[in-house]
C-alpha cells in the first residue's frame, strides 16, 4: 500500500509539472505560430477568454465542433492513452494521472463556464487569462508555479 501511495504521489506531481510545462512551451511557445495545431490556445481560447472576462462559450457544453475545448479532450485522450501502460506495472501512478486528466478537464471547463466560480477558487488561472498571461501556467493547482516562481498575485 505504501507503494501505491507514493505512486500516486508521483502521480499527482508529474501531472502537475506537465500542466506547467505543457501550458508554458507548448500551449504559449508553439501555439504562437498561427499555423501550429497548438495556436486554438492563444487564437481561439485566449481571445474567447478575455472577451467574455474568463467565459468561453467553446465551454459552455460540450464540444460538438472543432474547438478549443474539443483540441483540449484530444490531447488530454492522447495524454490518457500514453500513460495506459503504466496501469501494468506503477498502478498508484497511472491511477493518479488518469484522476488528474479528469480533474483538469472538467475544473478548466467550469472555469470557464463560471467565471465567479474561477475567480474564487481558482484565482491563478483567473488570473493568467485577464491579468498577465505570462504567469500562473498551472491550472488545477499551482504547486508548479509556486516552485518555478511564475505564480503572480496580482488583484483583478
């Protein structure tokens, strides 16, 4: 059981670092170029996002065209089916990124379905879309911005 624990705990850290680098090099260093996949972040979520001061309607149910948050599910899909492995051999892990994939989906999505929701309760990620959206990379928890110092407190 020990092991399963700290498994799990592993988990939850990698999950949380992926979120962190994903967000920062791949959705805002990529997703720059208007012709990469990865530029629906900046050009169609972003935009959406602060216009609508944190709604997005793309978010708003769920995803029937090819939006942000249908491009979301699929690199969170692909993300689960990379990590199917892992079931075999460090249960704890997979359980723990497989709980994070789904927590990440569905807290992004009531972010941005309730904004008043958002900006209590997850005011780093608020805060990335309306205040500096070069900071606050995490989106579930910001343990990673914490440890990389890109955690930024600013009031909205």
């Amino acid at each position: 059981m020990f092991i399963w624990i700290m498994q799990f705990i592993v988990g939850l850290l990698v999950a949380n670092a992926g979120e962190w680098l994903g967000h920062r090099y791949i959705l805002h260093g990529w997703g720059q170029r208007a012709d990469s996949f990865w530029a629906y972040h900046l050009y169609e979520h972003h935009v959406s996002a602060r216009q609508g001061k944190m709604l997005d309607s793309g978010y708003q149910k769920y995803p029937k065209s090819w939006n942000s948050q249908a491009k979301e599910v699929l690199v969170l899909v692909l993300i689960l089916v990379l990590n199917w492995p892992f079931f075999y051999w460090a249960n704890g892990y997979a359980c723990a990124i497989y709980f994070s994939m789904i927590a990440y989906y569905f807290v992004h999505r009531i972010a941005h379905s309730q904004p008043d929701w958002a900006k209590k309760h997850l005011a780093w990620h608020y805060q990335h879309h309306l205040v500096n959206d070069n900071a606050n990379w995490c989106i579930t928890h910001p343990l990673f911005d914490y440890l990389m110092r890109t955690r930024c407190k600013n009031k909205s």
